[in-house]
C-alpha cells in the first residue's frame, strides 16, 4: 500500500449563531454555572451561549468531564476516537478538528488522524477501526450498532469496563455534536 | 447489591440481576451524570418558560427514533392533544410548534444539515435565545440517551 501522508490540523473558530451571555448581564446563575466573576474577560463564546441555560450547562459539562477526564479504563485517546468517529457522522467540523488533534496530541502520532482525513480505512490497526466502526454505528440514527461489533471490541482486548466508556464517549459527542454544530460554524 | 434503577438501566432493559449493573458501579459518576442531566433537561429549577409537559413531548418525540420501547415508556403520552400530537411524531398545526417539530426532527436524525436559518426560524415564531439553547439540549440529551442504551443493550445481550 502506498505511504499515508501526514496531516497536521490547524484549530478553527467557532462563532455562535446566536448572542451569547455578556458577562456584564450575566445572573448570579450564570455566573455561578460559568464558575466565574464578571470580572473575568476569558470565558469562550460556547460556554457563554450555553450559560443562557445554567441549569442543562452544569449537568452536562459534569457528565462530559466525568466521561472524557476518568481515570483508568478506556485510554484516553480511545475516548478521543471514538468522539472524533461520532463528530464525523454528526457533520460537526468543529468537534472533529478538536478532538482529531487532541487524539494525535495523546496519542503522539499523527497516523490515526492522516488515515482518517485521507479515507485510508488500511492504515487504521484492527483495534482502532474497530472503534470508530462501532462509533460510525452507534451514531447513526436510529443506532446501527450491533453484536458484531461488541465481538471487534472484545478482540481487540477491551473488557465490558471499557466498552462502556467508549459507549459512553459516543454518546456524548451525539449531544455535544448537536449542540455546537446547529449553534454555530467554525472557520 | 440492591439499587433504585435510573432512567439508562431502564431503557437498556438491563435484568435485575444483570452483571452489567457491577460494570456500571466502576462509574457512579456516569449513572449520577446522567440521571442529573435527565433532570435538568425535563425538570429544571428554572425551565426558562418551557413548561415540563412540553418538554417532555418533545423528548418523547427524540425517543420515538429509537425503536425502544422502555426508553419510549420514560416519556408519558401528554394529556392534551396538540402536546400529544408533538409527542407521538404526528402534525401539529400551531407554528411555534411546527417550528419545534421540525427543528427537533432534524437535529434528531441529521445535526450536520442545522443551518443558522432554522435559528432564525425559531426566533421568529417567538423562541427566546435562552428556549432555543434549553431546546437543544434537551433533545440532544434524549440523542445520547438513546445511545447509551443501545450500547449497554448490546453488552448485556453479547454476555
């Protein structure tokens, strides 16, 4: 097979559609959700659009820090292709450049992400298409995700722990996919 | 062990006695996670003016994508007939709901297609910026809901 080139990914902006949270009007709720002061210059947009809603921002950024951040378990770069594989099929560019870099950052090799880019399924080793192929699945709606592919995870070494938290990973970007892709564009 | 099963093991249809329930206790962190989302999506201290029924028509609406009738069972059919209609995937003829039925639709089944333009929509059939971040998140909860339990159907099955 012919050499895969390597891809280096610059980071994109993303800029909501919609106004988000000044911090200057910011409630006491918001503030408390976005853990700052309004003193604070340095919250990005996307937690700003997301405190309109500090109910929903805290439970999910909990949720989501607690699946990508546990320790033990699934590696973490295996969380990171398994959210990249989701934010593919979800057309969340942002998403897929974020944690396309944060796999090769984690992984210290940039081979996963240029075969990926490249559509160069050959280049990916059995475990690691064996996860975005159970993430492709997983993702499409309704999930298409079925025994065989629970077989490829568990020959490729994972135990029912860390399948779980790969399944969770998926099931997570499907709801960070649908929030930042609708509400904003990256460039 | 006992346990008090959360909506995720309920709609995974996990057994009592389901090995998986010990896998799941590796992560309380998740199952608490969930079950706080699960709450702040449906019944928020402050619903931002979507009241709990609508909200969870809408969810029910997410749910019916997923071909599983114990996560459906989570979401009560609504009592009045346009929430109801909004629930079961049906017509609904007022715009701010038709507006809803449809944005919720399509971010269900195809995120990537979501354009500033159905924001707009949104806006203009009088949706708040604050009910239109609280819509998304609700449905995108139900969307990773939906996965959840259909992974850990999947593990339960291939035991």
């Amino acid at each position: 097979m012919t050499a895969i080139p390597q891809i280096t990914l610059k980071p994109l902006k993303w800029t909501p559609h919609l106004p988000p949270v000044e911090m200057a009007d910011a409630t006491p709720r918001q503030l408390a959700a976005m853990q700052v002061t309004p003193s604070a210059k340095k919250v990005s947009a996307y937690v700003r659009t997301l405190a309109h809603d500090p109910d929903s921002y805290v439970a999910r950024t909990t949720l989501f820090n607690a699946i990508m951040y546990a320790q033990d378990g699934l590696p973490r770069e295996d969380r990171e292709l398994g959210a990249l594989g989701a934010s593919l099929i979800n057309g969340c560019r942002y998403c897929a450049n974020v944690h396309a870099r944060q796999h090769a950052r984690l992984s210290g090799s940039t081979a996963v992400i240029s075969a990926l880019y490249a559509g160069r399924r050959d280049g990916l080793s059995e475990r690691d298409a064996a996860i975005l192929t159970f993430a492709e699945a997983l993702t499409a709606t309704p999930p298409t995700a079925d025994a065989s592919h629970i077989a490829a995870l568990r020959d490729a070494g994972m135990d029912d722990v860390q399948i779980t938290d790969l399944i969770h990973a998926i099931a997570i970007f499907g709801w960070a996919n649908r929030l930042m892709h609708p509400l904003g564009h990256s460039d | 062990m006992t346990h008090r099963p959360d909506a995720i093991s309920l709609a995974a249809g996990l057994a009592n006695d389901s090995p998986l329930h010990t896998v799941r206790s590796f992560r309380p962190e998740f199952v608490e996670g969930a079950q706080a989302c699960r709450a702040a999506v449906l019944t928020p201290e402050d619903d931002l003016g979507l009241n709990p029924e609508l909200r969870n028509a809408i969810a029910r609406r997410v749910a019916l994508g997923a071909d599983n009738p114990e996560l459906l069972s989570g979401y009560p059919m609504p009592k009045t007939a346009e929430l109801a209609a909004l629930a079961q995937g049906r017509i609904v003829t007022t715009p701010a709901l038709i507006a809803l039925a449809h944005h919720t639709d399509m971010i269900a089944a195809n995120p990537g297609k979501a354009t500033a333009a159905d924001l707009n929509t949104l806006q203009q059939v009088g949706y708040s910026t604050a009910q239109i971040v609280a819509l998304s998140e609700l449905l995108a909860y139900v969307c990773f809901q939906i996965r959840v339990a259909h992974g850990l159907k999947l593990l339960e099955r291939t035991k």
